[in-house]
C-alpha cells in the first residue's frame, strides 16, 4: 500500500543514510521501525483495576436505591458538608 507521511529533514537524512549502511531500502528501514514500535506496544499488558474493595457489609439497605444526593448527605452527615 502505498501512503505519504511528513518526517523531519534531519530524520529522514538519517534515515536515508542508516538504510545506505546497511544496505537495505529506506521503505524497509521504515517497516522494520514500525514492527517494532507496534511489536513492543503489544507486549505491555492491558491495564488492570485493582480490587479496591475493603471489609464491609456493601451499601446498606435504605441507601441501596437511593439518589446520590441521599448517599452524599449520609457521607457528611455530621461534618458540616
């Protein structure tokens, strides 16, 4: 497939010059390149929560259903929020 992509002067100048090094096309030294960054991205596992759960009963019964202005004020009740 063929695309067109902006790289600054100085890169491309390297570039051009590793690809002359060792031999290979600059489209190749571009695909390798490529490979790589795509090839290390997948290797990072995918971010995980973390169980944050701590010991308790869970939400209690009369705030089960309840808005969370109900749920705020139980929060402050007592601490002048």
């Amino acid at each position: 497939m063929k695309t067109t992509i902006e790289i600054s002067d100085p890169l491309l100048e390297d570039a051009r010059k590793l690809a002359a090094h060792e031999g290979v096309t600059l489209r190749a030294l571009v695909e390798r390149g490529l490979d790589r960054v795509i090839g290390e991205s997948k290797k990072h596992r995918p971010f995980k929560l973390r169980r944050a759960a701590f010991g308790g009963k869970g939400v209690r019964a009369e705030l089960r259903d309840a808005p969370w202005s109900a749920v705020r004020d139980e929060i402050y009740k007592g601490r002048g929020g």
